[in-house]
C-alpha cells in the first residue's frame, strides 16, 4: 500500500516544525525540536548538517522534504529485505 501526501499537508507538518513561523528551521529551533524526541546536542547537530543540503544554517522546505524522500526509501528498503 502506498501513501501520498499532498503539497497542503506535507506544508502543514513543516509548519508545525517551524515553530517560530519564519519559513526555516534554525539550529536552535531544530535543537528543541530534537529534545521533544530526547536527541540532545551533537546528535541533533549532525541530523542538522545533514539536511541542511544547502549549507545556508537553517533547514527549508526543500531540505525537509529530502529528508521525508530518504525516509520513505528506507522504509521501503527495509519492507523489501
């Protein structure tokens, strides 16, 4: 079975990580968000690095949706072993 979210819904969990409504999840902000999921502090920066693809410190849309693409393949990886 296979799921799709749309473009509406896919913004609105975005949002929701964006807690201080800027369009972009800061450092700090990720860090926080982090902490609700107890990843603290270099755990939460290296996941940082990693999707900010772009380098420019803060995670945007694009780089989050990277990370739900990586995050689907992986589940289907692991459903297809």
């Amino acid at each position: 079975m296979s799921v799709k979210m749309s473009q509406d819904r896919l913004e609105n969990l975005f949002s929701k990580c964006d807690r201080r409504g800027t369009g972009f999840i800061d450092s700090q902000a990720f860090r926080e968000l982090c902490a609700s999921f107890d990843i603290e502090g270099d755990d939460a920066d290296s996941i940082f690095y990693d999707l900010d693809h772009d380098g420019d410190n803060k995670i945007s849309f694009d780089d989050f949706l990277n990370l739900l693409h990586i995050l689907a393949f992986k589940k289907y990886e692991n459903s297809t072993e």
